[in-house]
C-alpha cells in the first residue's frame, strides 16, 4: 500500500514499516508485504525504490478502495497499530536519549502500582516467560518490540507511559496523546502477524506461552482424554497443543491430572501383571526363551526393566536357561561320542548338517570333543586313502603282468585297455605306478 497526497506526492508512512504495525491506523486495512503484481517481498533500500511502487516490477502498489477488504475492527491489532504511531510521534519530544534501563523502571513502577502480582502472574497475562521479565528488570536483556506491546497491551498501559516518554514530553510542556481507548484489564489477546507473514519460512519457531485464554482448551483436552479410557501425560497433551511451560496451567486443573495420573497407575498395575503373567509361563517352558526375546516380545528395548520388576522371577529364568544349555550341551555331546565310535566319518561341517547341530556351539562349548572328533576323521581319512593306494597298486601290477605274459609293452594306453577303471587315476600317476610294477616284476 502507498498513501498519496497532493502536495507532497506518494509516500510511505514511517509506521509501515514497523513489525508490531499490522493494519493502517488511518484506513483500519491489513498491510501487505508483497506486490499485488509479481509477488516478490517489498524492500525499501533496494536499488529501484520508489515511494508507493514495487522495486522490482515498478508497477503501482496502491490499491482502489473497493478492491482493498473490508476493514475488521481487531483490538489488538488497532491498539499496536495506534500505539506505534505515538511512539514514533513521542520520539522528536524527547529531550535526552533513552536511557537504557528504562524498561526496568517501567518493571518496577508497574509491580509496584500492581503488588498483588507477582513475575508469575505477570508472565502469564503479557504471555512472556518469569525469565524474560527477570533479565529485564536486571537489564541484562531487552525486550523485542513485539513482547513490549504485547506486555503493556496485558496491563492497559501504552508503551509510551511504560517507557517514561510521556513524563518528559510533559516536561517539556508538550504531552503526548493517547490514540487508542483504554481497553479491559488483564486481557492478554494473542499477538497477531501480517498478511501472507505465515508463508514464510521461520529459521527457528518460537514456542508459545501460556495465556488465560487458553485454560478452557487445556480442559476440554484433558476431558477428553479421561473419557477417551486412555492415559496420556497431561505433559505431552500440553506440549501438543503448541505450549514449552503447562506446569503453572496443570497445577489449575490438578483433578482432572489426578484422574489421569491414577489412569497411570491403573494401566502401570496391569503393565505389571502382564508383565509377571509372561515371565511365570516362560518359566514352565520347556524350554524358556532368553530374557531379551520376551523384553523384545513386550515392546522393551533390553531386559533391564524385567529385571527391575521381576528380579527373582528373572534370575528363575536365568537359572532354568542355563540348566536347559547344560543339559543341551550333554545331549551334543552323546551324540558326538556316539558318532566317534563309528567305522565312518562325516566332514565336521556335514555331519552337524545332518544331525541339526551347531558348529560353532560345539566349537566353543566342547572344544575337547571337537579335537578328537577332527583327530579321528584325520586318521581314518588317512587309512582309507592308503587302502586306496594299495588297491590302486594291485590292479596296475595285474595288467602290467597280463601284458608282459603276452610279450607287449606296458605303456599307459595298453594298460587303460587293460583296466579301464584306472583311466581316471591321472597320466603321471598312472605311470609311476606302471614303473613301480615294472622294477618289481
């Protein structure tokens, strides 16, 4: 938007742009940060700016009146807009600069023109935290203009009241005037943003904070959930409402909370019961499962907190384990004893195949068993290959003797004639057992 006026032309008033100013005090209309043409945010130090038109499009940002909304009379949003413009009306009448512990003076005066409340109460109806208000009266910090209006909005008092503005303006014999009514006490009204504000990104949100208008919603939502039969932190049912600090508003509404938290207790009771009732049937089992498997069947992350409930029913399970491996570990070993005894051997990998053991159990658990097994497999593999070789020798002496009988030479191609179940002995082991037979004979 853009006011013109005959004299001076198109201007932009000073109020405009500042962040606490949302409607125009003159035309009660919402400002907007964005050309009506091309979009893009108003900028006012940019290198094409002209009063009243965009510097990127350079078209024309006013509107005609009958394009622009109807105007919507929202107090806060009037009170900030008017109060704006007294500030920056009180400025030039100011004769020395503003001191800067001037918002703790304001803190004081108010606190103690208002006795009764203390920084609890205050952060509650200006929407601020105890901590905010406490830096600010050390003057450690200050305010943002936001939380300064929205502080004095709370208490109907302006900001150039709270300031002291208005006291040297007075003495100075010009006084400043108010261009708002006075509006009720205590009434903390929640800090509005500008037109298309909400479709900017925020690099870091603010929480909100607790007002007196909110206590309802907190009700309503706590009703809900007790009747709802489930158990949900009054907390976390806070937290989802937008809010970082609900302590001060629960301690409100602690019947509804104690409803909720003995729903806690009911449902921790019966967490418990379950809890008790799987681990006493894991015990009967057979075999009972590790600790971890029935944590993870009930939704736990270790078995810590099995532990921490059941502790005698836990190290039970435990004990009843290790006897159920003990016992285990007799039955491997039999069977491994019982395959030792035989004639015949597996590979150690094989033969657990095939009988449904572990290797590396039995590699671990009964080493010594797993030594004489590889002892054993070692020696008769070596007996069966000798009985092999020996075999192998007798039949090429038979053929090279049934070739010598008959007045031929015993090379490997008559031999293989001969015995055609030696061709798959190789070519240089073949001859060396036709040589070997050859000295012999």
């Amino acid at each position: 938007m853009a006011e013109k006026n005959s004299i001076t032309g198109a201007y932009e008033p000073l109020i405009w742009s500042i962040k606490v100013t949302y409607r125009c005090p003159f035309h009660r209309t919402s400002l907007d940060d964005n050309c009506p043409r091309c979009g893009r945010s108003w900028s006012p130090l940019a290198a094409n700016s002209k009063p009243g038109h965009c510097a990127w499009c350079l078209s024309w940002l006013g509107k005609p009146m009958s394009e622009v909304d109807a105007p919507i009379a929202d107090p806060y949003e009037m009170w900030c807009s008017n109060q704006a413009a007294s500030l920056v009306g009180a400025i030039p009448k100011v004769s020395s600069i503003l001191s800067a512990d001037a918002v703790a003076r304001g803190l004081q005066s108010l606190l103690g023109s208002r006795s009764a409340f203390n920084l609890s109460l205050i952060a509650e109806y200006s929407g601020c935290t105890r901590r905010s208000i406490r830096m600010w009266l050390e003057g450690s910090t200050r305010p943002r203009l936001e939380s300064l209006f929205r502080l004095c909005y709370s208490f109907d008092i302006t900001p150039v009241q709270f300031l002291g503005l208005s006291e040297q303006a007075d003495e100075n014999g010009k006084g400043a005037s108010n261009l708002c009514s006075a509006l009720k006490r205590f009434t903390n009204h929640p800090t509005k943003v500008r037109q298309n504000d909400i479709d900017r990104p925020s690099s870091r949100p603010r929480s909100k904070r607790w007002n007196a208008l909110d206590l309802d919603r907190l009700r309503s939502a706590l009703e809900a959930t007790v009747d709802s039969g489930e158990y949900v932190s009054p907390r976390k049912i806070a937290k989802g409402l937008g809010y970082s600090s609900p302590d001060r508003m629960l301690q409100r509404l602690a019947g509804l909370c104690a409803a909720l938290n003995a729903r806690r207790n009911e449902t921790t009771q019966a967490r418990k019961l379950h809890i008790r009732t799987i681990l006493e049937n894991a015990l009967v089992e057979s075999s009972p499962p590790a600790l971890r498997d029935i944590a993870s069947s009930l939704g736990l992350s270790s078995s810590t907190a099995l532990r921490l409930l059941e502790p005698e029913l836990c190290d039970q399970i435990l004990a009843r384990g290790k006897e159920r491996d003990h016992e285990m570990l007799e039955d491997v070993k039999s069977i491994v004893e019982c395959a030792l005894e035989g004639s015949h051997l597996l590979p150690f990998g094989k033969f657990c195949r095939q009988a449904g053991l572990s290797a590396s159990l039995i590699d671990s658990r009964l080493p010594d068993q797993k030594k004489a097994y590889d002892q054993r497999y070692r020696s008769l593999t070596a007996a069966e290959r000798m009985r092999k070789d020996e075999s192998f020798r007798r039949e090429v002496e038979l053929s090279v003797s049934a070739l010598r009988e008959r007045g031929e030479y015993p090379s490997v191609g008559r031999v293989v004639a001969e015995n055609p179940t030696l061709r798959y002995a190789g070519w240089y082991r073949l001859q060396g057992a036709i040589l070997s037979a050859t000295d012999a004979i």
